[in-house]
DNA sequence: GGAATAACCTGGATGC
DNA sequence: TGCATCCAGGTTATTC
C-alpha cells in the first residue's frame, strides 16, 4: 500500500529519468485511470504530448511532474498511486504490463527513449493534468521541488512530517481541536500527509498510544513523542525501500521493499508484542483495521 | 462546520 | 472443482 516512503522512493527513481524529458507521446488504455482528470483520455493525450517535464516532486502520497511548453500553461501531471498503483521505467516498445492502463513515451537527452508505465490492479490511482497553484506558505511545494507551486488537487494537503516546512506548533493546535480518535486524524490528509493504516499503526505502537483516544486529550509531550515516532517510521521504512506484502507495491524497476520485516504491529494479529511478549490484537476501524497492543497502548495513558 | 460513513475497485483467500 | 463471499484500504462525496 503506498504511502510516503513509497511514493518517495518511487519519486526519487523517476526523477533522473524524467527531469529533461520530452514527451513524445500518450496512449491511455483505461480511462478509469484518469478520474482525477478533468477531460478524457484524448483530452490528456493532447496536453501533454510535446510537454518538457521539469523534475518529480512528492507531497504526502501525491506526485506530480512540473511540465514546461512554449505557449503552455503552468502545468503538471498528477499521479496518486491508491492503493495498487505502480509507476514503472520501461524500454520503449516493452511488453504491455499486467493491469497497464497508461504509458507515457518520452525521449530524454542523456538517457533517449524511454517508457512510463502506470499499472494499478484496484484501479484507486490515477494520473491528471492539473494547473499548477502558489503554495500559501510561499515555501516549496514539496519534496523535490524549489518551486512554491503545487498542482491544484494538492493544495489542500496538508505537508508531511519529513518536509522542511511543517510546522510542529500548527499540528500540535489542530489535534487539540479535535474530537476524533488519533488515528482517524493521523490518516486525515488535510492534517498531515503521508500516513497511512500501515505507518499509523506502526507510529502509535512506538509512541505507546492506544489508536482510538480522542486527539485533543494527549499532552504537548505525547504529541511530541507521536511526531518523533511518526518521523523515525517514515525514515527507517525510507531506509528500507518501504513496504511491500504482495507486490502491490514496487520501485520504478519492479523491486519490493523491505520494511515488511520490520513491522511491530500492523498485520502481526495474535504475534507476540516486541515490546511486552503479550499478543497484538485487531480491531476494526471505519471500514479497515487497526492492529496494537492492549498492553503497551492503554487508553489511560494518554 | 465537524465528524462519520459508504462507495469506488480487483484479486487473493476462505468457506461451502 | 466451482461458486459465493469476505477482505484489503486512500480518497471523496454524502449524510448526520
């Protein structure tokens, strides 16, 4: 499922192929790929065929390709993974992959033809061309990016934990505002982006929270504690590639991460604790499930 | 306005 | 073996 580290190392894996690049040309093979454009497939083949893309840049679980044209407007092409997307380099020419639904063809200077493929077996993800915004903070728009835009899709979520221009102070006032469980606002990507049920479980057992106490009653210091453990996550789970259970997840070359390995929590139901040897429970949680320990995450706590 | 919930979707796992 | 059902979950529209 990706989430940051994902999204980022896939980022990283296209931006020295893509930055550069022309766009030669578009072949959309499933429109439902495209729900987060507001044309059809012929409609986004024209836009961005002939496009100079400019680098890759991430914010949260968002990508986006700043693209450049004589004549053109500020511009960029959106991509969301959902839940099974996958953004692959491929040879020009290569093979149809299974649950293809768009390729780019592109021709980049040092590199020459190239092939951008998006698979996505659920279909949640989806590419878009999208005007480009000014940030409301004037700082760049996200990861990979000195440009204080951002795609207009974007611009309502919230920065990640690992960009420069979070802001700690804000996020502390908006959780004491709210009612809801920690998880729930952990996922709510107008808060904090990022995060999602994989990294959220796997944050709240390092910082010893129970999942479903309400935001606004942890302290300065818990919401410290959470931030610290959110941060370490997200870069261990970098470190390692990200994570992958079935495939559904892989970097631009089709290889699979490996935090896998290291998950305390999420998806270890009825495995002992790592911390206290008792078992980790599930539980359901709005429509998915949430995994910790009874023992070490006490409601009280908080 | 804030919070909660349903819907979207595919394929693997499970049960009968 | 084949069919039906459940489950996974990010985002957004809808409802309360």
């Amino acid at each position: 499922m990706p989430e940051l580290p994902e999204v980022e190392v896939v980022r990283a894996g296209l931006a020295p192929a893509v930055t550069g690049a022309t766009v030669l040309g578009v072949t959309v093979l499933d429109e439902r790929a495209l729900t987060r454009h507001s044309g059809d497939g012929a409609h986004f083949e024209a836009g961005l065929s002939g496009r100079l893309i400019r680098g890759a840049a991430r914010r949260g679980k968002f990508l986006w390709l700043p693209l450049d044209g004589p004549g053109r407007p500020s511009e960029a092409v959106v991509a969301h993974l959902g839940m099974s997307g996958q953004i692959l380099l491929r040879a020009p020419g290569a093979a149809t992959e299974r649950h293809e639904r768009i390729r780019l063809d592109i021709h980049h200077p040092d590199h020459g033809d190239l092939a951008i493929v998006f698979a996505d077996q659920r279909t949640f993800g989806s590419l878009a061309l999208d005007a480009l915004v000014p940030t409301t903070d004037a700082a760049p728009g996200g990861h990979g990016t000195v440009d204080a835009s951002v795609p207009a899709q974007v611009a309502h979520i919230a920065r990640d934990p690992l960009d420069p221009a979070f802001r700690t102070g804000v996020f502390r006032a908006t959780l004491a505002r709210k009612d809801s469980a920690i998880k729930r606002v952990l996922l709510d990507q107008s808060v904090v982006s990022g995060i999602g049920n994989i990294y959220a479980d796997e944050a709240l057992w390092a910082a010893r929270i129970h999942p479903e106490v309400p935001a606004r009653v942890l302290s300065t210091r818990t919401v410290n504690r959470l931030l610290a453990e959110v941060d370490a996550v997200l870069e261990k789970a970098l470190a390692e590639g990200g994570t992958s259970f079935d495939a559904q997840y892989v970097n631009v070359n089709g290889q699979s991460g490996y935090f896998a390995h290291s998950l305390n929590a999420y998806g270890r139901t009825g495995q002992p604790c790592p911390r206290c040897g008792r078992p980790i429970v599930r539980v359901s949680f709005t429509n998915r499930s949430s995994h910790f320990c009874p023992y070490c995450q006490k409601p009280s706590r908080a």
